[in-house]
C-alpha cells in the first residue's frame, strides 16, 4: 500500500501494470522502495552539472563582468539578476511540460537530455565576450548568451528535482538518495570552484583563459547531465490520472488530452496552486530561498575576497578547498543524523552552525589573514547540511501533497522551487553589486591595475559575513513554520 499511495497507483492499477508486464518485457515495473546502488549513482551524478552551473558562474560571472570587461557593478549585478528573472518565468512552464511528458511517455527524460546537450555552447558563448567590443557590448553578449545557458540549465534541472519523490516513497530512502547527491554536490562545488579559476589562469590572456574556462566546463556540466538522465529513463511509474482530468479515473490518455489543451496561464496557475494549498512548501521554499540569497551572496564575493582582503587572486582555490574538504565527509554525516531527530531539527542545526561561522568572519576588516580559512571550513561541514537536508524534505512535501490532491503535480513544485533557488542566488549577486556600488568599488578591464579604497574591501568583507549571516537568522524564522513530520510523511506511504 505504501509505494501505491506515494505514487498515486492503486492495487488495481498495480495488478493491471503486472499483467502488462508479463506480456510486455519493456513495460514500467512497479515502484520500488529501496533504491539500487546504481540508482543512486547515476541520479548523484546529475549535482555535477547543477553543482558546477550553480558555482562557477555564481563565483566568477560578476568578477569577469566588472574586472575583465570593465562593466560598472551595478550594471553588472542587473545583467545577472535579469538572466535570473527570466529563469523565474520559465520554471513554472518547464515543470508543467515535464508533468505533461511524464503522463504522456512515463518518462522526464526527453527535457533534461535538450538542457543537457545545449548548454555546453551557452555556457562558453558566455565567457567569450571580446573586451574590445566596450563595456556596453560586453554587458549585452553576457545577458544573451547567459540567459540562454539558463535556459538549457532549467530544462534539465526542473525534472531532475521532480523525481525523488517518484523514485521511492520512503522518507528515509529520500534521505539517503539526497545525502549522495549533495556529496556529489559538494564534490562539483570544489572542482569547479578551485578548478575554474585554474583553467581560467592557463594562459596569460585573461581573455583566452575565460574562453577555455567556459569551454572545458561546460562539457564537464553537460556529461554530468546526461549519465543522470538514464534515471528518468524507465525508473518513473506513468501516472495514470486521479479522476481529475477529463477521462476520469485511470485513463492516462484523457488526463494527457487535458493537459495538453492548458495553456501557458494554466501552467503558470499550477505553479501558484502549489503555494497556496502547501503550507509546508511555502515554509520550506521561503527559508531555502533566503539561504540560496545567503550562500549565492557569499558565492559572489569569493573572488574579491581572495583579490583584495587576502591578496591573492588564486587564493580563491585554498578558499574552496577549505570550504568543500570537510564537507565533503560532513554530507553523509547529516544523513545519518537526520535519520536520528529528524531533518528539519538537523537543518536547523546546521543553519545556526552556518550563521556563526560566517559571523566570525568580520574580522578580517580589522586583521585580514589566513585565519579566515578555519570558518569557511566550518562554513562548508553546516553547508552540506543546507544543501542535503531541504532536498530530502521537498519530495516528502510532495508526498504529502499527493495524499489529499492526488498525483502528477511534481513537476509544478519542482518548478516553483527552482524559481525559488534562482531568485535566491541572483539577488545574492544584485546585493553585492550594490554594496560594492555604494562602498565605491572599482570596476577594470582585463590586464589594467586599480586600487581598491578601505572602505571597498570593508563591503567586500561585510557581504561575505554579517550580511549573510543576518539572512541565515531571518531563515531560521520560516523554517520554524515547517510542520511536517516524520510521521506525517511515512503517513502517506501506509
């Protein structure tokens, strides 16, 4: 009864989809509740691409605008928030063309292998603008040819976030298949983080080093991509309709007729629907949201840390490494601690143990140094956790949800929360911008030399500890509204 509920199949279907299977070798099986090792592998391996799409633009896109194509800050921080605003209006459509592939072909894959293969050729379009072209120019090629890569970014991340939850309805199999997806996460973050800025330093050119950047990233983002993809494959049960649409019960084909009369504004409606019926959706979206403006804010701000409070441009690899090393053993670890009291208490936890590091931090503005490596590592052990911990909650969320408004709507929360995370991160990158517009930073070209002023480096300082320290805080408020439980959700699965 448990994986019938979770994945809106009743006995009947079930047996139906039995029988099928005897005369049809390549019909779907059952759900499964414990997930095979490979299962695990080839869906962890999809956090190569979206770890490494989430970081390295996130970490050098507003340094390559303002100090290799001279774009003012401000400029430079709407460029970045504008991309984003357009993943926000497509998300919401992207998941409900996924719901409506998943009901017509029983699979999410056909998006996410388009995202896949496109994104590659976006994402080095959009380190390849030429300085000489002016700020201006340079400015405009980088919202183009980067609002393209999001695109192709969304295509295939909305789907990959849909399928936890049709994967397997356990509440602690959740927790375990996300727990190996975050320290694949946590693995892309350091590769990308300390090996983007290597590749970019290949070359003298700092205009050929973004080039090769781009080039060997992307094709890096888009194999990782594309061995998750096997996952949607065959793994996803078809849904087979709630009664909701228009061919009633169990009729597959009048709930596909019916999804494909809605119309953008349908999609678009599904996507509010899922906010407005799921007070633990609205409560979890809102504190990941505000951690994603937190992380992405701190994101932004590696660089110039490494640049102007330690000095060094490539200090930004020992940053990452200090950041990523012990995360990369602490993600299994809030697994395990979340199977004991429980996700929300863990994240929680590691939310509080976030804001305390990054608090600490502030005082480089008086004595800079290498201290500051010990809580950027303690930073990254909370960080797996802020990564891990909301992930296995979304797909109990939609559990949840199915219980009372039946199945098919994974793609709409899938949808909003990917919305969510981009708004996060990209006001993370406008904040910046702003605060380095208004302690008066000073944009540059590649290959000309300035001077930062003190009051400069103390905003860079600021936005990388009491800032998002502050929002850390402010999260903890909405994730004290997050009721679901572990009993709640293993509810839903008897």
């Amino acid at each position: 009864m448990g994986a019938a509920h979770s994945t809106g199949v009743d006995r009947s279907t079930l047996a139906r989809m039995s029988n099928a299977a005897r005369r049809d070798p390549d019909a779907p099986a059952a759900p499964r509740t414990r997930l095979s090792s490979a299962t695990i592998a080839r869906y962890a391996t999809g956090s190569l691409g979206t770890g490494g799409f989430a970081t390295l633009p996130g970490l050098v896109l507003t340094y390559y605008l303002t100090d290799s194509l001279g774009v003012a800050a401000l400029l430079a921080g709407v460029v970045i928030t504008v991309a984003k605003i357009w993943d926000v209006v497509i998300d919401p459509v992207i998941g409900a063309l996924s719901d409506r592939d998943l009901l017509r072909h029983g699979s999410r894959r056909r998006l996410m292998i388009i995202g896949a293969v496109a994104l590659p050729v976006f994402f080095a379009l959009t380190f390849a603008a030429p300085p000489a072209l002016g700020p201006t120019v340079g400015a405009v090629w980088v919202l183009v040819a980067f609002v393209l890569t999001a695109t192709a970014f969304s295509l295939f991340q909305v789907p990959y976030i849909a399928l936890p939850a049709e994967l397997t309805p356990s509440y602690d199999e959740r927790t375990r298949l996300l727990s190996w997806r975050v320290v694949v996460l946590t693995f892309a973050i350091l590769l990308f983080g300390a090996g983007g800025p290597a590749l970019r330093g290949l070359t003298d050119d700092p205009t050929l080093g973004y080039l090769v950047m781009g080039v060997i990233a992307g094709v890096v983002i888009a194999v990782g991509m594309l061995v998750s993809t096997a996952v949607a494959r065959r793994t996803v049960v078809p849904s087979t309709g709630s009664g909701r649409g228009t061919g009633g019960p169990g009729n597959a084909t009048g709930g596909a007729a019916a999804i494909a009369r809605t119309s953008i504004r349908d999609h678009y409606a599904a996507g509010i629907r899922t906010l407005r019926r799921s007070a633990p959706f609205r409560a979890l979206l809102a504190t990941f949201l505000l951690q994603a403006l937190a992380t992405g804010l701190m994101l932004a701000g590696a660089q110039y840390v490494a640049t102007w409070v330690l000095r060094s441009e490539d200090a930004i690899q020992l940053l990452f490494l200090a950041l990523i090393a012990p995360a990369l053993l602490a993600a299994p670890l809030w697994g395990v601690a979340a199977k004991r009291v429980g996700k929300e208490r863990t994240f929680a936890v590691a939310s509080i143990a976030f804001a305390v590091a990054a608090l600490t931090i502030v005082g480089a503005v008086w004595a800079p140094g290498a201290w500051i490596y010990a809580p950027v590592a303690i930073a990254g052990i909370a960080y797996a956790g802020m990564q891990s911990l909301p992930m296995a909650m979304l797909p109990d969320v939609i559990s949840h949800d199915e219980r009372t408004t039946g199945p098919g709507q994974a793609g709409s929360f899938s949808g909003v929360w990917t919305a969510g995370e981009t708004v996060g991160f990209a006001l993370g990158a406008t904040t910046l911008s702003i605060i380095l517009a208004l302690t008066g930073y000073v944009s540059s070209t590649a290959g000309e030399t300035v001077t930062q002023s003190p009051t400069a480096v103390t905003g860079i300082v600021l936005s990388f500890s009491i800032v998002p320290a502050a929002l850390i805080a402010v999260s903890l408020l909405t994730l004290s509204r997050y009721r679901l439980r572990r009993a709640d959700v293993e509810g839903d699965t008897r």
